[in-house]
C-alpha cells in the first residue's frame, strides 16, 4: 500500500479558523457501574440505571436549534448533516450535570479521561465522510455515543468500537433508549478496526493516535473509502486528516488543527 501525503487545507475549513478540542482534565475515574447483564453484542454490560436525561423538550429542541443556527449551519454545506444535527439529543450523551451546557458549542467531559466532542467539529468530521444511505462506516471511539447516532441518521450501517467498558456501556444503554439499537457496538482496541466486517466506506476516528494506524487505512474500501483521523502528540496541538485509499493508494490531505484526547489503547 502507497502513501501519498498532501498539504492542503479545504476551504471551507480555513475560513472557519482552527478548533481546538481541549482534551478533558486529568481526574479519577468514577467508580464502576454495576451491570445488568451484556447487550446483543455480547461484549458490552449495560449499567442498571443512567445518568442521563432523555425527554426532548421544546426548551432543548429550542436550544439545540439556536446551536445549529449559529455554529453548524455557518460551517457545514450538507443539508442532511445540518439535519442530523437537529434531531439528536445532545443533551442525553452528557451527563446529567452538565446539562446546562449540552448546546454550548465545546467539549464536555463524560468521565474515564473521555470527552463528548464540540458540535461544530462533530459536524464538519462527519461531513468530510461524504456519507451516502447505505455506506458502511466504522467510528473509533465510541465514547458518548453521540457521534454514533448522528451517522445513523445518515446510514443505516454504522459500527462503533469502545475500548472502555464503562462508557461502552453507557453508550450502549444510551442508544438503545433513543432507539438506536440497530447501531453495532463492540468493546475492542481500535486500533485494530473491526475486520470483520470491513471494508468500510468510511472510518471516523474521535481520539487521536500518534501515528496512522496502518490497520485502519487497509480496511477502507479500496474504491474511494474515507477516513477522518487526527493525529498527533499526546497533549499538544494535533492534525485533522482526510484519508482516501483507491486500490494500493492512500492519500492524505491535511484539514486543520485540532487537540484530542489521546487513542487508548489495550495494555499489552
């Protein structure tokens, strides 16, 4: 497989600025949830009960309209991703204290080291995907989940890898109860993908390795697949890429500036 390596910035992005994505403060982890039992993936417990909240009212649907009025409209030129936008809760992948910012457009810790990404950067990554109905696309890091429910609304085969229990199993529950449940979940390193079920149309990758996993770049679809990634050192500014592979080609083309947690990774 061949590298080609482009600097060039897309436009649309440029005029934006750079976002930065603060990763989330150093803290103890909270302590374990119990569990009920594993999903229909069966690697995944789900916790008994969530702290979460998942009545949509006309107060959050107000809010979450004013956000992407303002911060998603401005910067993403697809109508379906803007739509997306409008019709997950965000407010149900936080946590319940932090509800009152669920429509700020920043990142919001979730707990374990982990952070529920910026809106606008949630929009713009999705975007550069270039989903159609029906794509197969494959997200690193499920995290909250939220990231994962905006590609549903976009295609019906969206995978997702989480390697912390805890918050896999959050998102899990969390899907499920906003009727996600057609959304394929596994607890695993992402590093590795998920070969079995690759190749994907696209992969979207929300924590940030220090190099491309070469993994993932084979596991795109060798007729066009996309992957969004960043990358860079751990606890400094790093790169947003667009990756393309076409046959034994991968090019990669530079968007902008980001800082993301960093990808975790399975003890070895």
């Amino acid at each position: 497989m061949r590298l080609i390596i482009t600097v060039v910035c897309l436009s649309l992005l440029v005029a934006c600025g750079p976002r930065l994505e603060p990763a989330a403060p150093g803290s103890a982890a909270p302590p374990a949830l119990e569990t009920s039992g594993e999903s229909e993936d069966g690697a995944i417990a789900t916790p008994d009960s969530l702290d979460r909240l998942f009545e949509d009212s006309e107060t959050y649907v107000a809010a979450r309209d004013a956000l992407v009025d303002r911060f998603i409209a401005p910067v993403v030129e697809d109508a379906r991703v803007v739509a997306a936008m409008r019709a997950v809760p965000r407010h149900s992948f936080v946590p319940a204290g932090a509800l009152g910012a669920a429509y700020r457009d920043f990142p919001l810790s979730i707990g374990y080291g982990q952070t529920i990404s910026q809106p606008s950067l949630v929009a713009m990554m999705t975007e550069l995907l270039a989903l159609e109905e029906g794509d197969r696309v494959l997200e690193i890091g499920t995290g909250s989940g939220y990231q994962a429910a905006i590609l549903r609304e976009l295609t019906d085969q969206v995978y997702s890898v989480e390697i912390i229990p805890e918050l896999a199993g959050i998102a899990r529950g969390v899907l499920d109860r906003l009727g996600y449940e057609d959304i394929h979940l596994d607890r695993r390193d992402g590093y590795f993908g998920w070969a079995e079920h690759a190749p994907f149309d696209a992969i979207i990758v929300t924590a940030a390795p220090d190099h491309m996993p070469p993994t993932l770049a084979e596991q795109l679809a060798p007729d066009g697949g996309r992957m969004v990634i960043p990358i860079g050192p751990v606890g400094n500014v790093q790169t947003l890429w667009l990756v393309t592979r076409e046959g034994d080609d991968v090019q990669m083309e530079r968007v902008l500036e980001v800082r993301f947690v960093p990808l975790t990774r399975a003890a070895e």
